[in-house]
C-alpha cells in the first residue's frame, strides 16, 4: 500500500507539469469527451478520482462524499443520462473550497455559473442549468463511476486543464508522464526551428498538430 501510494505521488507530481494535449499526441484512451469543458482558463489540476454516482435529480450521496474527500482529491461525478439537472452550485464549490479538493469533473450541469468561476477549486462539465437536483435519498459514492463513456475507480489519475479531461491508472501514469514531458522539452526547439525558416515538414514529419 505505501507503494502505491509513492507510485501515485511521483505520477502526479510529473503530471502537473504536462499538458493533456501532449499526451493525446500517443494516447487514446482515457480522455472524456470533448464536451466535458472547464468554466476557468488557463487552470490545470492533476489528482486521485474520489467518484460519485448520482441518479437523475437525486443530489444526495454529494453531500457524504465532500464531507470524506480528502484535500488534493478530484471529485468525479456520474450523471448517467440525465441532461437537465444541475448538481453543482455556490454552495457545493465552498464545501468543495473547505474540503480542499483540486478539481471537480462532472458528467452533466452546473448553475451559479458566477460563482464557481469565481470561488472554489476549477469545475469541469457539460454546461448549465437552473434546474437543480433535489435530496431524495439517493446516489453512491466511492465506487466505480461512468464519467465522460470514461471508466473511472477510486484513486484513478485525474487531470484536467483548459483542452479537456484525461483519466489515467496509477500503474502507468508515470510513465506516460515521462513520455509527455520529454515532447514538451522539444517544443522550444522545434519552434525555434520553424521561425528560423524550416518548414513544418522536415521539423515535425509525423502530422500531429502541436
């Protein structure tokens, strides 16, 4: 256990210097849909998924998870199918801001739009709505989630910046990382190279946009 643990600090420490851009120039999987937008600019987060799965306008099983989240950890919250219901808002991203969490990713709607961009740690979703979800008694959390047609565990590696959301498995992260910042250390160069007056061609002869 306390190998893994090391293992999934040294992978998140890698990765918050990497872009998910970069590291969709060798990877596929992982990455929720485009969809899935930031309300902030210019943010990265990068840490364990704690899940959440709440069914239709049931918002319950929130409240529980904020208050066992631990601070770093990255909300990520099931909405099935439901395209109408906001479950986050003002008072979510200040219990989310207290609880210390990196980031919030959620499959669905938000409202008090003003106020998660101002306040609270950066959130991740489909867009907004005035309708809210209700406490009925319902939801889970702590548990394999469908997030994004993504796939996510308990203490999955979440992160997330102003391109989109990627999900990736402690066992790996690492090394994916390592590939990434290794592309991001030749960027200057090709740059470089490029404003000197080589074309695009011969600097970069795979056709991956940079």
């Amino acid at each position: 256990m306390t190998s893994d643990r090391t293992d999934i600090a040294e992978a998140i420490g890698l990765l918050r210097d990497v872009e998910t851009a970069t590291i969709g120039h060798f990877l596929d999987d992982g990455f929720m849909p485009p969809a899935i937008q930031c309300l902030r600019d210019q943010v990265r987060i990068c840490g364990p998924a704690f899940t959440v799965a709440l069914p239709g306008d049931d918002g319950t099983a929130l409240a529980s998870a904020l208050s066992r989240a631990k601070a770093g950890d990255v909300l990520v919250i099931e909405r099935g199918n439901d395209d109408r219901h906001a479950c986050w808002g003002a008072v979510m991203s200040a219990a989310a801001e207290a609880a210390g969490l990196a980031g919030v990713v959620i499959d669905g709607f938000v409202t008090d739009l003003s106020a998660i961009r101002d306040n609270g740690p950066p959130v991740w979703c489909k867009g907004r709505s005035p309708l809210t979800t209700k406490r009925r008694g319902g939801g889970t959390f702590g548990g394999a989630v469908r997030c994004g047609d993504i796939s996510v565990e308990p203490g999955d590696i979440v992160l997330a910046d102003e391109n989109g959301v990627l999900v990736l498995k402690p066992s790996t992260a690492a090394a994916i990382a390592r590939q990434a910042l290794a592309i991001q250390a030749d960027e200057p160069g090709v740059i470089a190279r490029l404003l000197a007056g080589e074309k695009l061609d011969a600097v970069t002869p795979d056709s991956r946009p940079r």
